[in-house]
C-alpha cells in the first residue's frame, strides 16, 4: 500500500525548519547585545560591533598597583579563561606589553573598606580592546566582575560587545547574613556564597 504525503503535510515541517535554522544563523553569527548584567549598570551605552577574544588576549595595569589588584586581576582572567577555552596568560603583562585590557588605578583606597569607600568605575570595550578606569583598586575589581558578564559566543569564538559603562553601587552598603549559629554552614558552601557575592 502506498503513502501519499500532501503538500500541506509538508509546509508546516518546512516552515519550522527554515525558522530554526535561521534563527540559529542568526544567533551564532550577529549575536547582539543583551543587557544581563547584574547588579545593572548605573549607565551603560552599547555601540555597534564587538572585540573577538582571542589566545593573545593580555591584561596591563597603569597607575597605581598592589597585590590586591593583582590578585583580582587573575582571578577575573582565569574566569575569563575557563568560560571562552582560550589558554591566555592569567597573570599580568610586564610592562611595556601590548596588551588588550588595561587597567587605571589612581590610588589604594581605604585600608579597611567602609560604607565611605568609593567603588565607581568606567569600562570601555572598542576595537583596541577593553579599558577599566578606577579612583580605587576596589572600583577596580568592580570594573572586573562586570567584564566577566559580557562575554558572549559568536560563531566559533568569543566576543566582547562594544559598549560604555559608567556605574558605581546604588547602596552604600550590600551584605548577605549567614547566621551559623542556627543553622550550620560547612566552609565549602560558605566560600561558595562568598565568590557568588563577588561575583
């Protein structure tokens, strides 16, 4: 016995498809800007086109320096690193060194962070790469954690979208009670809750 398949069995299955796959071409190839950052920005300006991450991709830091930042510095780019698969240096360029994200730190801050800390920060991504400007190292590290989101794939690689963030905390101070005392926390959950808030 024969199965004879109309023309309009076929056109719902060849709409679906044709969608699909241009909805995935479009996805992989013209990714765009989505804003997902969290905490939002206090402004933030996308522009057209994105800077591909790449094996080379180094970091540099001008002005002023500490272990701190350093620290911070690494630990961001191992992040980085472990969401594209790019095996660049997670360590800081020596000086002098091209070097696709720079870092501008005009001083230390306070000893001790206090509610009177100033955390504000810009971050810039265009053809050159990225740029974060900081009155403090912890404004740094703020510019860092928000890099770290706006990792996108685009086709086989990695992109950064271009844009412009100038941002600093709405609330001077952000915190998480864990009350131990009721209720026990092992230490791996607790430096897990930890990195989520740096995060």
């Amino acid at each position: 016995m024969k199965t004879f398949v109309s023309i309009r069995q076929i056109l719902p299955l060849a709409a679906l498809l044709l969608v699909t796959a241009t909805g995935f071409s479009q996805m992989t190839t013209n990714a765009a800007f989505v804003n997902n950052l969290m905490p939002q920005p206090a402004s933030l300006t996308a522009g057209n086109g994105s800077f591909a991450l790449s094996a080379d991709f180094a970091a540099s830091v001008t002005g002023f320096d500490n272990d701190r930042l350093d620290d911070a510095l690494s630990r961001s780019l191992l992040h980085l690193r472990q969401s594209t698969g790019l095996q660049f240096a997670t360590v800081k360029a020596a000086a002098g060194a091209p070097a696709q994200l720079t870092i501008a730190v005009k001083s230390a801050g306070e000893a001790i962070q206090s509610v009177d800390e100033v955390e504000s920060y810009s971050l810039i991504v265009n053809a050159s790469g990225v740029q974060i400007e900081a009155p403090t190292v912890v404004g740094a590290m703020r510019g860092l954690a928000t890099l770290e989101q706006l990792v996108q794939p685009s086709g086989e690689g990695f992109i950064l979208p271009f844009l412009t963030i100038q941002d600093s905390p709405r609330f001077p101070w952000r915190g998480l009670m864990i009350d131990c005392g009721r209720h026990f926390e092992p230490v791996a959950v607790l430096k897990r809750s930890i990195d989520g808030m740096a995060a």
